[in-house]
C-alpha cells in the first residue's frame, strides 16, 4: 500500500520544482501543478501522521501492525502545515482573473465578462 503513496508523493516532489520554475511566467499553470502536487503528497504525510484512522478510510493489506492511532512528528505536522498553506495559495491563485479577484457577484463570475 505504501509503493503507491511514495510513487505519488516522488510526482509531486518532481511537480514543486516544475511549478517554482513557472511561477513567474504562468502564475495560473503554476498554481493548477502545485495544487496537484499538493494532493498528491499530502496522503503519505496524513499516513505518518495518523496511520490509525488513514487504515480505517484506506482499506487494505497492511503488513505491520498498527502501533498507535495518531503519531506526533513535528516534521510531518510542518509538511502538512506547509502543503494546507500552499493549497490555500493555489486555490487564491486559480481564484483570480487578470490580477483581479472573482466575487461572486461580479459580472466574470457570472459568465458575463
């Protein structure tokens, strides 16, 4: 179970660079790469940090057993603390259009713009 988190989390570490890299020429791509990188890494971080209910949602063969529910790891709490942030800077990224931000009333977010 933990090949696929690893192969998904080694994505997402190749897409960082790829997003740092289009961050100044395409701001939206960019944020739309780190947003993907972001979900693709998070599962092994939530996995570390909380096996118990990560194996109740992900059901599967686990061969070792379970320890404890939850794990404090000050560096996995920071990698999760780190890819919320960057989602949240992604998501106000992809929110915008043409350096403006997107309210639901205006006339762009109603398709008239």
């Amino acid at each position: 179970m933990t090949g696929p988190m690893l192969d998904m989390h080694d994505m997402g570490t190749v897409l960082f660079p790829l997003a740092l890299l289009l961050t100044f020429m395409y701001p939206r791509i960019a944020a739309a790469i780190a947003l993907a990188a972001s979900v693709l890494s998070l599962p092994l971080y939530l996995y570390f940090a909380a096996p118990g209910p990560f194996r109740w949602v992900v059901r599967g063969n686990w061969k070792v057993p379970l320890q404890a529910n939850f794990y404090w790891d000050n560096w996995t709490i920071a990698g999760i603390i780190t890819l919320v942030l960057a989602t949240y800077i992604c998501i106000r990224t992809l929110r915008t259009i043409k350096g403006k931000r997107v309210s639901r009333s205006s006339p762009a977010a109603r398709g008239l713009g």
